[in-house]
C-alpha cells in the first residue's frame, strides 16, 4: 500500500512538472536575461551571502537550490497572476567562461553576434538566429570593465578587442544594424555598468560618461527594436563613479542588495512597458512617466 502511494505521488509530481513545462513553452512572452555577475545581483535583486558565495563557486545549481528565489521572476509571477498574462522570464550566462571567455563588452557581442553569425553557436553561444527563435525578448549587458575606456589610437578597428570609445562605435553601430535583421524581436540593453571611484582613472571614466551619453542621445533610434535601460545613470546618479553607498563596497563595483532590490523593480517596469507600450509609458531608467 505504501509503495503505492509513493508511486502514486511521483506520478502527480511528473505530471504538475510536465504541466509545468508546457505552460513554459506556451508563454504569451519569452523573455531571456543575458548577464555576468553584476546581472545576477539585479535579476536576484538581493546581493548573496558569503556562505551563498562559497557554496556558488563548487555547485551553481546546489546554491540556487538553498537561495532565496530571484526578484525578477517573481515580480513576473505577480504580474501575471494580477494581469492574466503568461509572460516567462529566463536567464542565461553569457558568454560562459569556457570556451569563449568571461568577456561580455562591444566586440564579444559584435564578434559572436555579427562577425560570426549564423545557425549554428560560436565557441558554444548561441547566435541571434539561434536566440530570436526561441524568445520574444533578448535582454543583453555589459560587465563593469567596459568603463575602462582607453584613449583612441590613430585609427579605430571594429575587429579589435581594446576598449576605446571609437572601436565601440564601430561595434555598437554593427550590432544595431544586425538587431535591425529580426524586426519581431525587441532587444533591451542595458546602458554600461560603471565602477566605483577607487577602481577607475578619472580620464577612463570621463570616457564612459561620454560613451554612454552617445549611446543614449545618437546611437539609440526612436520607433526601432531595441530599446535601452539606462542602468550607467542609475549607478552614477549624474556623477562619474558607482555610488560608494551603492557598491558593494568602496572597492567593489558589484551593487549591493539595497540597490539591487531598489532597481531590479525599475528594470521590471521597464520591461513591461517595452513588451507593451514600446517603451512610451517610462523613462530610461524605468520610472513611470505619469
């Protein structure tokens, strides 16, 4: 009898888990959140503890399973449940560490995205081709070296892999055009992560500033795809430098839960209103316009 009823409950168990997958797949919205570590700390919308940390570097999965559950997606639950929607929202590590690297700036995107795009992955990551058929929404960033801009060489190279503001136009203005190629998928960048004052030259983080700035007033086009969450303001708050009392630490530029739980719910408005306004109903940075 006993044995019974332990099959008995790992059927249902199957079943609500197949039942689940399904509603998975047939989500009114897939969305996908392409991070590092800085993503990870906005998408839990809390920082981990150091025991959470340790247990991180020897199991991923193990330390998912004894943390708290991600921000993000369970604003996305509530909304649903309160909107009747089925919008689902992943994450996903990109690049991965092996093989491409844990390199996340203008030319990796540029470089897996446009220079070596099609069906197929490059160094194991997926391509555009390979992601727009999977979601609605593609979700990208960069991690916070991306501030440590150089001064410009002679002349820019889009093939290149030194951070300077001219090699990054290059990279940025190809990757638009490649986003342009899949009309149907509305992509969200996040404008660059920045660095607390201890960890940056003055002159690189002038650099940034200006980068970011082009980024917002000239490179981001109006009516397009692809939109953008000003993520650099909400670091800086006008300023050069990562808000101290939003870090990590003075001499760590992850965020700090405090301002992970403060922003990850504007990165959710944000979200929300691209997916069904096209981005009209709030700011960069994902305040309500009304």
């Amino acid at each position: 009898m006993k044995s019974r009823l332990t099959f008995l409950i790992v059927l249902l168990m199957i079943i609500a888990f197949n039942a689940c997958k399904q509603k998975e797949t047939t989500s009114d919205m897939n969305i996908i959140f392409l991070h590092h570590s800085t993503g990870e700390v906005i998408w839990k919308g809390y920082s981990n503890s150091l025991i959470i940390k340790a247990v991180r570097r020897i199991s991923t999965k193990f330390a998912d399973l004894i943390s708290k559950k991600a921000r993000l997606p369970l604003l996305f639950e509530t909304y649903n449940k309160e909107h009747n929607k089925n919008y689902l929202i992943k994450e996903l590590t990109f690049p991965k560490g092996t093989p491409y690297g844990w390199n996340n700036f203008p030319y990796d995107y540029y470089n897996i995205w446009v220079k070596n795009a099609g069906d197929e992955p490059f160094m194991e990551e997926p391509t555009l081709e390979m992601l727009t058929k999977e979601y609605h929404v593609i979700i990208f960033k960069h991690c916070f070296p991306v501030s440590n801009i150089k001064a410009d060489p002679d002349s820019a190279d889009i093939n290149s892999d030194l951070k300077t503001v001219s090699n990054y136009k290059l990279q940025y203005t190809a990757l638009r055009d490649k986003l342009h190629e899949f009309p149907d998928t509305k992509f969200i960048l996040f404008t660059g992560a920045v660095q607390v004052k201890a960890n940056i030259k003055e002159d690189e983080a002038k650099r940034a500033k200006d980068f970011f700035k082009w980024v917002i007033d000239e490179w981001d086009l109006p009516g397009d795809n692809v939109h953008l969450w000003d993520f650099y303001n909400l670091e800086t708050e006008g300023g050069l430098y990562f808000k101290d009392e939003y870090a990590a630490s003075a001499s760590d530029s992850h965020p700090n839960g405090e301002f992970a739980s403060k922003v990850v719910k504007l990165l959710f408005n944000r979200i929300i209103d691209i997916v069904e306004n096209n981005g009209t109903g709030t700011y960069l940075t994902g305040e309500d316009k009304r």
